[in-house]
C-alpha cells in the first residue's frame, strides 16, 4: 500500500476533478502490475495496473488507494475490471465519498467472491487525497498558503522590493508545490505589481497548473503575461458583478475564463469564489499571492496548509508584513496551527503548517 501510496502522488496536480489513485497487483509475493491515475484523470490506476499484470492478475491481490469506482462514466468501473482479471483480493485504503461508489465498489467485488481488506494506511491516503475528499464532502478545495518572508516576518523592503528573499533552492520548490496543484492563485494587488507567469518552469514538459487571479474589477490588463499567455496555458479570474463589461470583454478575446463570485462590502466573497472553485472540479490550489489576500483567507477559514519559507535575512518594521490585518482583539483568538514538517539544515528553513479543523 505504501508503494501504491507513492504511485498516487504522481497524479497530484494531473488528475482533477478525479482522485489521485495508486495500484500495485501482487502475486506469490512478487509485484506483476502497477499503474495510477493518468493526466486527465484516465485511464484509471486499476486499468493501468492490470494491463500490466496481464493473465497474472488471475489470483493476485490488488493494493489500491481508494476504493474501486462501481459507475459507469467515461470509463467502465475499475470494480468490474478487477473482476474480470480475478483477482483473488482486494485490499483498499479509503472508502469513496463519492455517492456514485461509496461502498458501492467493495460491495460488487465482495458478491463476485473477492475478499476485501479496507483500511490499511487510511491516514496517509486520506492526506494524499485531501483535495479530492474535501471538494467531495464540503464543496470546496484543499488551500495551501505558501509564503516567504525574512526572518523578522517582512515578504518586501519599505520601497516594495522582494527578488530575492529566498534562494534558487526555496524557488525551485515553489515550482514543485505548482506542479502538484490543480491551480496557483494570486489576488489583484500582487497580478498588478508583479506581473507574474505562474507557470511550472524548468521541469520539462509538464502540465501547467490553472492560474487564478482574484480580480474583484477586473483591474489587472489583458496586455499582462498572463492575458498575452491565456491561450498558452488556462487563466481563470474570478470577479464580482461589479466588474465592468468593457474589462470582461477585452479578458475574453484572451481566451481566459471569467468566474463570477457575489461580493458583499466591497469584497469579493471568497468562500463563494472557492465554491465556484471546485464546483468546476478544482481540488487543490496553491495560493501565492500577498499578505491582503492571505490574511482573507486565514479569516475566512479557507486555508488547509501553510508552507512557510524563511529566508536569512533581516529587514526590519518598515517592511511589508508576511500577512495582512486579522482583525484579532486577543490572543486566544489568533489561529493555531500544527507543525507538520521542518527539514533541518537547509537555507531557507522551510516549514508546513495545518490549520485546524
């Protein structure tokens, strides 16, 4: 199941709306097939592993992730497949959410005469498929907040200078934590005063993320790399009923997709936005944007995840906070989160945090 754990994560980023699924099918001890979700979300990991086994998954046991699908979609159910190859066993980590398998898949390979053993490594496959979990059960994405900041807690000088905090090292990851999402966010004030790409580089041909700007008026040009890029790789902005027509405009010709979220004090309506989010099949989104927008998201309780890179160096009180105002009167209502990794002994002491539940 670990193996097959492993196999899975190389979907994260590729596969929504689906689930990243992993499969490993043994037989007498040895490994005869191995598959996981494809970009796109098929062929399913069941299909690619059992393409492999061939005629040795007669017998075998199945490892797989997440329980088999029991559907019918664009694809016959992985449930069926595995019955057909007859497998002798079916061992699973999670149970489908998904009302259209939920039990489903277990049940059709328990009456075709399969043993199934549920719950092995339930923890690391529910932490590995988050994203897909949390848009099933609550309508709306796993967020992780990425930010980088100086060791006294400044992301820029006074002057709003910020190349480079962090080294190439730190920079390298950030592409990676891209790659492994289904989306990278900014807000408006960070798209206009950087300018940026948001794209995966320097990590061959891969599949670009979805890059989301929050943009309540639609202030960010269409002349901007993202608006000259949007037929390239998807820009997706979401804006307010408030935008004007003449903006919506000008961003369609660019090929981008227009999002409208309800806004309520002259603010977009975030955990609407995200709702729009995943109701469009988005299950996990990296947010890169700056300390206006992250410190909303904190508040709107919106946030799953915080990676944290320091950078050694000192700016000083005049610079740019990490994250903007929470609007805390005491301490006991400041979030608290959990440290769930810090490698040690590297430059840009890098940590993840999880926020509470």
């Amino acid at each position: 199941m670990a193996h097959a754990l492993r196999l899975a994560a190389r979907g994260l980023g590729n596969v929504w709306p689906n689930p990243a699924v992993g499969c490993v099918i043994v037989r007498d001890g040895v490994v005869v097939g191995r598959g996981w979700t494809q970009p796109g979300g098929r062929p399913h990991a069941e299909v690619r592993a059992l393409q492999q086994a061939g005629a040795l998954a007669e017998g075998a046991t199945a490892y797989v992730t997440l329980e088999p699908c029991a559907h019918h979609g664009q694809t016959p159910p992985c449930a069926e497949a595995l019955i057909a190859a007859k497998v002798a066993r079916v061992v699973t980590a999670l149970t489908d959410p998904d009302p259209r398998v939920s039990g489903k898949g277990h049940a059709m390979l328990r009456a075709a005469g399969i043993t199934v053993t549920e719950g092995v490594m339930t923890p690391e496959a529910t932490h590995l498929n988050a994203g897909f979990l949390k848009r099933v059960t609550q309508g709306l994405p796993f967020v992780t907040l990425k930010l980088a900041a100086s060791l006294d807690g400044r992301t820029a000088t006074a002057s709003g200078e910020s190349r480079w905090i962090t080294g190439p090292e730190a920079r390298r990851k950030v592409h990676a934590m891209r790659l492994s999402h289904d989306a990278v966010m900014v807000g408006s004030g960070t798209a206009l005063a950087d300018d940026p790409d948001l794209t995966v580089r320097d990590m061959g041909a891969v599949r670009q993320p979805i890059r989301i700007v929050l943009d309540r008026l639609l202030n960010h040009s269409p002349e901007s790399r993202l608006g000259r890029t949007a037929k390239d790789h998807p820009v997706w902005l979401l804006h307010s009923p408030s935008a004007p027509q003449a903006a919506r405009s000008a961003w369609e010709v660019t090929g981008a997709t227009l999002i409208e979220a309800p806004e309520t004090n002259g603010h977009l309506d975030l955990t609407a936005a995200f709702q729009a989010l995943a109701g469009k099949g988005l299950t996990r989104i990296l947010s890169e944007g700056g300390s206006t927008i992250a410190a909303a998201l904190v508040k709107a309780g919106l946030v799953d995840e915080l990676t944290m890179f320091t950078g050694g160096v000192l700016i000083g009180a005049e610079g740019h906070a990490a994250l903007g105002a929470l609007g805390l009167h005491a301490l006991k209502e400041a979030p608290r989160l959990t440290l769930k990794e810090s490698p040690s002994n590297r430059p840009d002491a890098l940590s993840t945090w999880e926020f509470g539940q």
